[in-house]
C-alpha cells in the first residue's frame, strides 16, 4: 500500500484540504481521507507538491497524425477543406510501416502525459500493409501502439475500427483506404488476438468504433456491434458523426436522415457509445443527443483546424448531455487549450461570458473540468476521473509556484489554469499508481523523441 498526502485535492463533492490518498500495488484507489487540521506528519507518506487533480481522459486520438502537424497548412491554390486535408493524411499514411507506428505513438503519448491526459481513447483504423494486403499478424500495428502506451506508461482505450466502404450506398473504397478494410469477422479476429492478450493488464481496455456512416453498411453497423457485445459487453464503441456538411449532405441523399438523427434512430445506441464531433446538428438533434446518454466526444482544436465546424455545447450542456474531449489529429496536444476553446467558441457564438456553468457552481473552469472528466471517463470504459475509492490513481499535480497560479485557491485554481495562461499548469503526472512525469518531464522522453526523429528522417 503506497500513501499520498495533497495539501489540496479536487475531490468528487469538491476540494479539500489535507487529503490522504491511498492506492494499492495495482494502482486502485483503496482510501481517501480528509482532515480539516491534518498536517504532513506521516512519515510514510508522499507529499504532492501542489494542488491534486483527477487526470484527464483523451477520448478521440489518431497517434500518427502527430506527424503531420504543421505540416497541411500550406495554401493549395483552391478551396481548403477537411476533404483536401484528408487526402494528404493518406499519402503521409500509406508510408507508415509498423516499426513507424510505435515511434509516433510513444512521441504524442508523451507529449499527451505532460499536458495531463492520463487515458487516451485510440480511434485505430490503419490495420494493412501499403496496398491493402493483411500483414501475417493482423493485429500488429494495434500491437504496435499499445505498446508504446505500455512504455510512455499512458492507460489506453484502444479501439480497433469497422471500415468497409468509400462513401454512402456502400461505395468502392479509394485507393488511400485500401490500408483501412476490414469486414466484420477479420476486425473481431483483431479484437479477440487483443483481448486474449490484454484482458490482465489493467491499463489497457479493450474497444471498438465504426468509422462512420460514410463507411459501414447499416447491416454491418447492426452486426459489428453485435459482435463486439457478444465478445465484451460493456466496452465502448465510437463513431465519427456530423463532422462536415458534406457529410451531413450525403447522408441525406442516402437516407433522407441526419447522421446523428439517423443513428439516434436506427443504431442501438446507448451510454457506452460515444459521437464524435457532432459540428452539425439541428436543435432537435441536440435534444434527443443529451437525452440519450450518448457521450459527445469533441475536438474543439481540430474542429477549427479543419474547418469543421462548431458542436452547439451550451444547448446540449443545458439539456444535460455528457460530452469529452479529445486532440484528435494532435495539431494540439493541450488540456488546457480544448478546454478553453469549448467555452471561447460559445462566448463568440452568443457573444456573452461564462456559459459552461451551473447553478450551484459558477466556476466555469471547475465545471468545464469535471464534466470532461466524467464524461471521458464513460467514453473510455475505465473507471477514472475521481480521485475516489475503486478508481485508477490517475491524478495531477499543478504548479502552485507558476505566477497564474499564485494565491489561487480551490475552484478559482482550475479558472487559473484553464484561462489565465498560454503554460502548461501540469507539474507531475501519475497513471495506475506511477509517476510518469516528474517536475515537466518524463524519463523516457529523450530515448522517444531520438526514436520518433529518426522516423520522421525518411518522410522529408
């Protein structure tokens, strides 16, 4: 048994001061104990060197993309969309062989740990050799990133994904796709090799995602999810939905239904499943969206960058809707900046102030938190996001001595560290009972990035 001692901790009923954390071998949460006079006299005890938060949950990544940033912003001579955009991601991933896969997943992972993202949700679809022939182990690029989230020490969701199809109607894949196709039962044979071989390492979690309507059937969305739940009952599954217009309007031609309102409809869907972007959504959308439990997982960074859009938050947080955020396509990988861009976003939209909030908390930096926490949490399938008894010891230290945070106590410390500032308030980073990250820095962080450099030498 190992004990930690935060002079200040954000705890589930609010913040307290004294606090004494205790946590197993495994990394579970075993006690939690406050103590309004309690001083830093167990000599057994760690003390943490600032105020302690629950770490944050990463619902949507795509790790290799990493590389990429900086790298699309180069003006074509024509309209620059999320679909010009895409076609340079396939010509950088047709590249991509598994030994690359594993040094740009260990590089963003540590970058992801040091903002303060303990737990990333993995939207894998990049499972074939160049052309579209199955490696002999057709789980290995899955390998591959798991295990550089076993070596950066980051919990992982990972979430292997059902792509069949081009477009709407099932049309012929593109040629930059090929690398993504599966049908259902060579998917469940990714899962299944996965599962049987991580079912006992607790910080990886077993997933699943459908691409996106673009790109299963409604037969194979019904039979993939009813395969995944055959094989593991409660694990999450994701989908891309509503991202672009263009989407939205193919949809339409297709079905005469909205993507959203179309899987709302027609998918089955329940609170283990989660929407990603969600950018364009009518009022009636929203509603039913909150109503149904479904976790809204968003992007804010990549959405601008993109050029996507932006997800109604305030309507569907006042209808009670549960929502996450991710770095998707890592053009940022800050807790902070997501954050701060879900509030500004609406600010500029109703052009008011302080929206994401509630009666009894008018902290926005403190609510904006922790329901990102819970609902990144759900999304993810782990139990995480409390500093609670029976959850994962996944927590932040914050740097008290940062001149933004000085004299900041209790809500107005996460107002400080989520507004007030362009630097990364995260000073130390414990994943599963481990620190990961000490004073800024991780210990493998040289070894990764010389490994990720090299890598990138051969896409100049």
């Amino acid at each position: 048994m190992t004990t930690l001692f935060a002079p200040t901790a954000l705890l589930p009923d609010g913040w307290a001061d004294n606090v004494l954390i205790e946590y197993d071998k495994d990394g579970w949460i075993v006690g939690v104990d406050s103590f309004k006079t309690a001083t830093h006299n167990n000599a057994e005890a760690e003390l943490a060197a600032g105020p302690l938060v629950p770490g944050m949950p990463n619902v949507h990544s795509h790790a290799f993309q990493r590389a990429i940033a900086g790298l699309t912003e180069r003006a074509s001579g024509k309209k620059d969309n999320f679909w010009s955009w895409r076609e340079t991601m396939y010509r950088f991933l047709s590249r991509i062989e598994p030994e690359d896969m594993e040094a740009l997943a260990a590089q963003v992972y540590v970058e992801m740990l040091k903002a303060g993202y303990t737990t990333v949700g993995e939207f894998h679809y990049l499972h074939h050799q160049r052309g579209g022939k199955p490696y002999k182990d057709r789980a290995i690029l899955s390998r591959q990133v798991i295990k550089a989230a076993l070596e950066t020490g980051i919990a992982i969701t990972h979430m292997p994904v059902l792509y069949a199809y081009g477009g709407f109607g099932e049309q012929p894949p593109t040629e930059g796709q090929k690398r993504f196709l599966n049908t259902i039962p060579e998917l469940m044979k990714i899962i299944e090799a996965l599962q049987g071989d991580y079912k006992h390492t607790p910080q990886v979690t077993i997933g699943f995602a459908h691409h996106s309507l673009r790109a299963v059937s409604p037969e194979m969305l019904r039979e993939g999810t009813l395969a995944v739940r055959k094989l593991l009952p409660q694990a999450p599954i994701h989908i891309h939905a509503a991202e672009q217009l263009g989407e939205v309007e193919g949809c339409l031609a297709w079905s005469q239904k909205r993507p959203v309102e179309w899987l709302l409809e027609n998918g089955n869907v329940d609170e283990n499943w989660t929407f990603v972007h969600c950018t364009h959504i009518t009022d009636a959308e929203t509603k039913a969206l909150a109503k149904s439990g479904v976790v809204a997982g968003l992007c804010p960074t990549t959405e601008a960058n993109l050029g996507d859009g932006i997800f109604p938050l305030v309507n569907f947080f006042n209808a009670g809707g549960s929502f996450g955020i991710g770095s998707d396509s890592h053009i940022s990988v800050s807790v902070v900046e997501e954050l701060r861009w879900l509030e500004y976003v609406q600010r500029l939209v109703f052009r008011e102030r302080t929206l994401i909030k509630q009666p009894e908390n008018p902290s926005v930096g403190a609510v904006i938190f922790e329901k990102a926490l819970s609902g990144g949490a759900r999304s993810l399938g782990r139990k995480i996001g409390k500093i609670e008894i029976g959850h994962r010891a996944d927590f932040l230290v914050l740097d008290s001595n940062l001149p933004f945070m000085t004299g900041k106590l209790r809500d107005h410390i996460l107002d400080a560290a989520i507004f007030a500032s362009n630097e990364n308030p995260v000073k130390d980073v414990m994943v599963g009972g481990r620190w990961v990250v000490h004073n800024r820095h991780h210990k493998r962080e040289e070894i990764i990035l010389e490994r990720y450099r090299q890598v990138m030498e051969k896409f100049k």
